[in-house]
C-alpha cells in the first residue's frame, strides 16, 4: 500500500500550506516532476511498488536488495541523487526483542519510508506532520528526524519495563517470595532482551554520527542541532541498556549466592546429622562385634535386659547432648 502526503507552498511565510493526501499514481509522479514536497509511505510493499520505486527513483541495485530483505543491521549508503538509511523500531515478540526495519530515501523534495505495518513510529509521525502543515517549512530532513525521533521514543517504554521486572525479581528475593528456579528464567531473557536492543542502539547510533555530517540532511545549524540532540538521546539509551545489563547479572549473582548458601546449609545439616548418629553407630557396633575370645565365656553379672537398657539409654543421652551443643553454638 503507497500511502502519501503532498504540499505546495511558498517561501513567504504568510503563505498557506495545503496537504494533499494519497494521491493516485499518476498525480503522484506529476507532483514528483514539478518537485513538490512529497512523503511517500510504502506500508508492507509489494514486488510491484518496489520495481516502480525502483525505477521512477533510479534506485541502485544495492538499495533495491535491501529494501527486499531483512538486513537486521541500520545502514546509510549515500548517493548523488538521494540518501539511504534503514532505522529499527524495537517490539517485544513474547519473550525476545525483534526491530522492525524502516527504509528511508531522502530526496532534495522527497521523503520515502519502506517499513512494515507494524512499524508505528512512521504512522505516529506521518499523522503528527499530516497535521501540522508548517512543519513541511523545515524541509524534508526535518521529516526524518521526526521518524527517527518516534523511533527512538519507542525504546524508552520498553527499557522502564525491563527496570521494573529487574527490581521485583530483586525485591522479592530479598524477601523469600521467588525461589531461584523461578527467577533464574526471566532474568535469563530480560538480560537477551537487553542484548538484542542493544545491537540495535550501536549501528543505529553511529548511523545518526554519520547522517549528522550529510550537507543534505544537515544543511542549516537547527537541523544539525536536532540530530545530534537524536544522537546523544541515542547515547543515553545505550548506557542505560548496559547499566540495566549490569543490574541483571547482580541479579544473576544473587541467584547464584543464594543458592550456594542453600547448598551449604544443607551439607551442614547433613554432617551435623552424622555427627549426632556417630556416637550411636560406636555404641551399637562395639557391644555387638566380639573383638576378644576366651577359652571360658565370660559372664557379666548383669541381666541381658538390663544391658540392652543402658545400652539405649546411652544412645539417647548421647544424641540429645550433642543436640544441645550444637544448638548452643547456632549449628542447628
């Protein structure tokens, strides 16, 4: 679907702007041939529109293949004729972090975006100028920023999200409500999803260093300064994704903490166990083997019952001091 917006003004500022939209194909290439400033929207495109953006553009073979494919990468290749450069706007697919590509062209009067529908920054900012027409008085970079801007907008959301899941994982192990095999999963993918957005960030960053120098994008000192106030807002996130990286994996660390402490009580537990049973195996095992003979058997002048008595009650008199200095110096 070829969606597009299309002004006429003049230089004075008195003048008014008039926004055309969605004009059909032949309208639409009249209006490129007087050199109106024109955006041109491409919404899930079809082999068709490609080939006849293709070819009314005098697109490069280069630009042709990526706007087919997904590159997975920000990228700007500049040409005499027009620039190129493809944004990610990030989206949460379940558990993992998926951009979807934006291709744009940039013309001395005209503004192409590639995108997928899912992409929203592009409608955000296509409705935003739509209804703003003397905003088409900064000139077509001005478009591009305006997306780039919506794009980058779309990455704050999913950042707090992250901060807010990191600190209630946090708070409840302090507190004893998660056990670590159900934490040890949503950090795990909280920490992939910081991974992919922040391979997203770096090329998009230095993509935006690049379109900063560009006498087409740059040419008057305000837009200059709006790019490169998109580059260091670009700058933030990336640092706010690596502290939030640096917060997962103390996450981790408290996980693993955890659970080495766990591990340890219970081997604590288990040899004081053994301990209190040892002198009881001694008891058992040195009246039951016959570790001396005689040529007469020797008689003890006791009864069997009463033997057999003190021999428990030794066990249990054992056990039970053992209990109590363990349980005096905090072992149990």
């Amino acid at each position: 679907m070829i969606r597009s917006l299309v002004v006429q003004f003049d230089e004075t500022p008195e003048a008014e702007v008039a926004v055309r939209r969605n004009l059909e194909r032949e309208k639409l290439e009249a209006t490129l041939d007087d050199e109106h400033m024109v955006w041109i929207d491409i919404v899930d495109p079809d082999p068709e529109e490609l080939d006849w953006l293709a070819q009314r553009f005098e697109l490069n073979p280069a630009v042709v293949q990526d706007l087919q494919r997904e590159d997975r990468r920000p990228a700007l290749l500049v040409y005499p004729q027009y620039l190129f450069l493809s944004l990610f706007q990030p989206s949460v697919h379940i558990t993992k972090v998926d951009g979807k590509e934006i291709h744009c062209i940039i013309t001395d009067h005209c503004f192409i975006t590639v995108r997928p529908s899912d992409a929203t920054a592009v409608d955000d900012a296509y409705d935003r100028i739509a209804q703003n027409p003397d905003a088409w008085r900064a000139g077509v970079a001005y478009l591009l920023y305006l997306t780039a801007q919506y794009v980058i907008d779309a990455y704050y959301p999913l950042l707090d999200r992250v901060s807010n899941r990191l600190n209630d994982i946090e708070e409840k192990l302090l507190s004893g409500e998660l056990k670590n095999k159900k934490a040890n999963r949503p950090v795990y993918q909280i920490k992939q999803q910081l991974i992919n957005m922040r391979q997203m960030v770096a090329p998009q960053r230095e993509v935006l260093s690049s379109v900063i120098g560009e006498q087409r994008v740059s040419e008057s000192g305000v837009t200059r300064d709006l790019f490169r106030h998109l580059y260091e807002r670009l700058l933030r996130i990336y640092d706010v994704i690596d502290s939030q990286r640096d917060l997962s994996s103390n996450v981790l660390d408290m996980l693993q903490n955890q659970e080495s402490q766990r591990m340890m009580e219970a081997v604590n537990r288990l040899t004081i166990f053994s301990m209190i049973f040892l002198p009881l195996t001694f008891l058992s095992g040195f009246f039951e083997l016959n570790f001396a003979t005689t040529s007469d058997p020797i008689v003890l002048p006791v009864t069997g019952s009463f033997m057999f008595t003190s021999i428990i009650v030794l066990m249990v008199i054992s056990a039970v001091a053992m209990t109590i200095l363990f349980r005096r110096r905090g072992w149990l």
